[in-house]
C-alpha cells in the first residue's frame, strides 16, 4: 500500500512513517500544503492522510482538491481540534475517516486498513490470517471454518489483533479502540483484560491457535510466529 | 430601604423640625403686627377725641360706649407724650387670662393738660397659636401626602434610568460576547455610572476573551506534541526491551492517556462555553440513555453492581446529541467508579428529570464543590476530577437545573429539564407540612 502522510510535524509524520514501514507500506511524507498538492499531482496513492492544520493551508482545501482531480485515493483526516463542524466539514467534503490527535497508531492502522478494503479491495470484507477469517460485512469470524461464537466487541478485538498482528498493543490502545469516546470515563483497562481472556478462551474452545500473548506491563500481542 | 423611602423620611424629618420654628416666628409676628394696628389706632382715636376738645366740643358724644376716658392732669406734660402699656393678667370674675392694651395720650388744651387714656382687650398669643394649630396639622399631613406621591411618582422617572442599568447589569453575562447595553440619560451622576460600567464590563470582556483564547490555543497545541509523545511510546514498545523497561513505557503510557483525557476535557469544556453546540431538533432522551447504559453494561458486570432502571418512553428534549450523551455518560461512570463492588444503581428518567442515585462512600466535603474544576471528593482517585465540571456545564448550556444530594449512603444527582421543576423546599420540609395538612 502507497500512503502520502501530509502533516506538519515532522517528529510525528515520521513516527506514523516508521509504524507504516512495519507493515511494508511504502510512505511519503509532505510537511506541507504546496508540497502535498505537487506529489499528488505527480504521483498516485492509496490511501492519504491529512492533517487539517497546515502551515501554508487548510487540509479540507486539500480535500476539495483531490475531488476536483478525481483521484481515488482513501482519505484519512488527521487534526486536533475534534471539533463536530471540522469532522462534519471533513466526511461531506471526501474524506473517509476521521482520527483526532493525539491517536494511537495501531487505531490509525485499522482505521487506513477498514478505508484501504472498502475503496481499494472494491468492498472485499474477508479479512484472512492463516485459518482465522473475518468478514467486516456480516460481523461473524470463523477458526478453521468453524463459526466463533463471539459479541461485537470481541470480534473488533480480533480484528484490531489481525490487523495490527506482531505489534504490542497497549491497553489504553485496545480501549480506545473499543470504547471510543467513552475510555476517557473508564476509570482502568480491566475490561479489556476481560474481553482479551474471553477472545481466548473462544478461540481455544474451537481449537484454534492462541495467537494473542502478553506482553508484560505494556499490554498484548497477536504473534504470528506462535504455533 | 429604597432609596426614595429613605428621602421621603429625611424630608419628612426635616418639616417636623422646620414647622414649631417658623410656627413660634409667624406666631410673635402676627401678634407684633395685631397689637401695633391696635395701638396706631388706639393713638387715632385718643387724637380725635383731643381734637374734639381743643374745638370746644364735648366729647362725651364720640366717647360713649368707648373705653376712653379723659382726665384733667396737674401739672406739667410728661416728656412722653405717648405712652403704651400691655397687662396680661388674670382677670378674676372671668377667671381666664386677659390681655390689654392700654394707650395713653398727654395733650395741652388751652392752658389745661388732658390725659386721654383708652384700652382694648386684643387676642391672646396663645389664641394665636391655638387657631395656627389647627392649621399646621393639616399642613404637615398635606406636605406628608404630597411628599410621599410626588416622590413615587418622580422616582419612577428620575431613577429609571438606573433601574435600567440595574437591569442591564444583571442580565449582563461575561460569557456571551454582547457588550452591556446601558440605557441614556440626562442624569450626571448615572451618566457616569454608565460610563464606569460599560468601560469595566469592557475590560472584563477583553480579560476573559484573552484568558479563554490562551487556555483554548494552548489546549489545541497540547495535542500535536501528545500525538508525537503517544506514537514515539508506541514505536518504543515494538523494539526490544526488559521488563524494567516494559514497565516503565507502560507507566508512562498510563500518563500520557491521563494527560489526554484532561485535555479534551479542558477542550470541550471550552468548546461548552463558548455554545459550541447548538442543538437544532429534539431527540429521544430515553433512547440516549439506554444506549449510554448498554456501553456501560460490561463495567456494571464486572463489579457486581446491581443497575435498576425505571425510564420513561418518548421523551423529547431539544440538546445536541452528543451532549445527551456525555451527560449521562459521565453521571453513569461516575455512579459505577464510586460504588463499592456489589452496590446498586438507580437510574430514573422522566419528562421533567433525569435521577441517578447510587451507593458509596460519603463524599469528604459539602456536595456542590464537587461540580468545581479538578474537585474530587477523594484525591487519591485515579478520576482526574472534571466529569461534574463538564455535567454542570452541559445543564447550564441547557438551562437545566442541577442538584446533588448525600443522605442514608446514597449519592443523588438530580438533573431537571426545566429550571422550575426544581423543589424550593426539600422532601423532609414537604413531609412535615404534608403531615401538618393532614392533621
């Protein structure tokens, strides 16, 4: 996946470059208005992130840019206000979705991914690790074909896993992921031990493999080395 | 006391003392008078009756009836040839003090020295003072009333314009970017009133315009570096650590969430009170919290708490959705972190409120501070304090009334749709008059 990261800071368009990098995504970066509109005047790209803040610009003029050129990338909105009228302004105008600083980067992962399947994959909804299916569509994960009997939450759990599979996720990260706007009134991550231990046990009861391990005083990891 | 009032009675004051003055004045004055027509005229008269002798006539013609008397005098005129004198006695057949005026004149006829003498009972000053009495009292009561009206009356136009400045001032809201609106006058004194006021609400304006444009920037610069702090942690927990290590990320990805959540916290409260969120249709409250319940459910699970909930349907209430849900997001969080494990929840929801009472611990201090910014009733808590500050400000962006209660182990967060909902009185004042009633 080609990905044109358009963000001002430096420090944290290289941090979202280097998490991208992992997973074999070929990153550009433009720290600026003017830049970002040459390079994709020059080149194409699967999915952009964009920071409404610029110093030489506004992101939605971006935006508005890219509609005219008709280019199909994803678009992903980046900014620090989350303010209602900037993300209302952002979807009308194009984009996909919407992450407000500061973000996790796993969930700026599964958020560029969720866009990537449905504009480039034309709407392909299996997500597939080794005998691990996931269809976004119909919400339903099957191990080794056989139909995993697991809630809403957990099912995100598990693709938020496949997806950001050999990273460490934090805790705060997974709850974030799950609660939304809601983890800043949780007062601890215990559900998420919960749902983790839960996730587990369903996968082991169909046998399959426990790919999810612990990774001490940081959070958990989907190791795929794990056989 | 009102103003006015107080002016009426220092006037009114001011007439009962200025009153027996000017009464004892026009008193002696009206007495002087009276008493030097009488002797002027009593002189007239003595010289007549002079002139009459001196032309050989009898006098007795123009004397009888009249207290005059005529008598030959021996010897030489005195150097006075007027001389008045003024008795006031007793008079004893009548028993009541008299007063009389007795004028003398000396007068040489031919070679014979006449001594003309006549005298008059004129009105006493007592008399006087009596028939001024009368008088007096219906002055005073007629200056009282007149005072009294013409004061409300004039009040009522003089110190209009201060009244309309009064009102201007309390409507005036720091808050909301109008300027004070102060009413003209032709006044000095409230002119300058009006002048002081609209250059310090001026300057309170600007003060807080700046103070809230520093918090808000510097909320929405926090972000970026928390952005590059947070993803940093992140690609340093990918590489490879220790435990020691692990722990320590782990300490300060803790940190990093805390510090976040303040600061969208601190964001939004801006965002509140800068009436950031307007709503423009009503939705369904009742929908709202049950959503916001169902979010919470797996919390509610875990530590044993028993949640009862008694919700009303169809509930519509003009308020920006998000803000619905924030509101009972944060009163159904904080209701699970301060109960204990296996404690209950109440949730009730009706058109004019929305209750949610729970058990815990009694809060270490008076109920309302709570509401304040970064106020916990526990410090030690790992809330960082400004869940209420956000409810309070949601209610007043609403105009809802807000009312926390503690009482028998229970926490009661009343929230009324409509500001009169709210009870005057508390329910064990309604349980006494409700008993006096039915006695």
């Amino acid at each position: 996946m080609k990905v044109l990261i358009v963000e001002d800071n430096k420090e944290l368009a290289s941090g979202i470059s280097d998490y991208l990098n992992g997973e074999k995504y070929i990153c550009e970066l433009a720290y600026t208005f003017e830049v970002a509109r040459e390079k994709l005047s020059l080149f194409t790209y699967d999915c952009i992130l964009l920071d409404i803040m610029l110093p030489d610009g506004n992101g939605l003029e971006l935006l508005k840019y890219i509609r005219q050129e008709n280019i199909n990338s994803g678009i992903l909105i980046i900014s620090a206000k989350d303010a209602l009228d900037d993300k209302v302004n952002g979807l009308e105008g194009g984009a996909d979705d919407y992450v407000t600083k500061p973000f996790h980067l796993p969930e700026l992962h599964a958020r560029l991914r969720a866009i990537y399947r449905r504009k480039k994959l034309e709407g392909n909804n299996l997500v597939i690790f080794n005998e691990i299916v996931l269809n976004t569509d119909t919400v339903e994960a099957t191990v080794n074909n056989t139909l995993l009997e697991v809630t809403r939450k957990e099912f995100d759990l598990l693709l938020y896993f496949v997806v950001n599979k050999n990273r460490v996720l934090s805790r705060q990260s997974i709850a974030a992921h799950l609660w939304g706007d809601y983890t800043d009134n949780l007062a601890n991550f215990d559900f998420v031990y919960q749902h983790v231990k839960n996730l587990r046990k369903k996968i082991s009861a169909v046998e399959g493999i426990d790919y999810i391990e612990t990774v001490y005083g940081l959070g958990y990891k989907f190791n795929t080395s794990k056989t | 006391m009102k103003l006015i009032n107080k002016i009426t009675i220092w006037f009114i004051g001011i007439v009962f003392l200025i009153t027996p003055v000017t009464m004892f004045i026009s008193r002696n004055n009206i007495k002087k008078h009276l008493d030097e027509a009488e002797v002027t005229r009593m002189k007239e008269v003595n010289d007549r009756v002079a002139q009459q002798l001196k032309a050989g006539e009898k006098p007795d013609r123009y004397t009888h009836g009249r207290p005059i008397a005529i008598s030959l005098l021996p010897g030489a005129l005195p150097e006075q040839r007027v001389t008045v004198v003024k008795d006031n006695y007793v008079a004893e057949d009548l028993g009541r003090k008299e007063c009389r005026i007795t004028v003398d004149s000396y007068y040489e006829v031919g070679a014979q020295h006449y001594k003309i003498s006549s005298y008059n009972y004129v009105i006493k000053s007592e008399e006087i003072f009596r028939g001024m009495l009368g008088t007096v009292v219906w002055k005073m009561l007629l200056m009282i009333v007149a005072v009294a009206v013409t004061a409300r009356l004039l009040s009522g136009k003089i110190f209009s314009p201060l009244r309309r400045t009064m009102k201007a001032i309390h409507s005036f809201d720091l808050k909301q970017k109008n300027k004070i609106q102060l009413p003209q006058t032709s006044t000095t004194e409230f002119k300058e009133l009006n002048v002081f006021l609209s250059k310090m609400t001026d300057k309170a304006m600007e003060d807080y315009a700046a103070v809230k444009e520093f918090s808000e920037n510097a909320s929405h610069e926090l972000q970026t570096p928390l952005a590059v702090i947070r993803s940093k942690i992140e690609l340093l927990s990918e590489t490879n650590i220790d435990g020691v290590q692990a722990a320590l990320i782990g300490d300060m990805q803790n940190a990093i969430e805390k510090l976040s959540h303040i600061n969208r916290s601190l964001i939004l409260l801006t965002k509140l009170e800068n009436q950031e969120f307007k709503a423009t249709e009503s939705l369904k409250f009742c929908r709202v919290t049950k959503e916001v319940i169902a979010t919470y459910e797996d919390w509610i699970t875990m530590r044993e708490i028993h949640l009862s909930t008694n919700l009303d349907k169809n509930i519509p209430l003009t308020i920006h959705p998000a803000l619905a849900e924030m509101l009972i997001s944060n009163l159904l969080s904080n209701a699970i972190r301060h109960n204990r494990d296996g404690g209950q929840i109440n949730v009730l929801l009706t058109p004019r409120e929305f209750c949610i009472s729970n058990t815990g611990l009694p809060p270490q201090g008076p109920t309302c501070e709570l509401f304040q910014r970064f106020k916990k009733s526990n410090q030690s808590n790992d809330s960082i304090g400004l869940g209420l500050a956000i409810v309070k400000q949601i209610c007043e962006v609403n105009n809802y009334a807000i009312d926390y209660t503690y009482s028998d182990g229970w926490h009661r967060i009343h929230v009324y749709f409509y500001k009169n909902d709210q009870p005057v009185i508390n329910s064990a004042e309604a349980l006494s008059i409700a008993e006096v009633l039915s006695a």
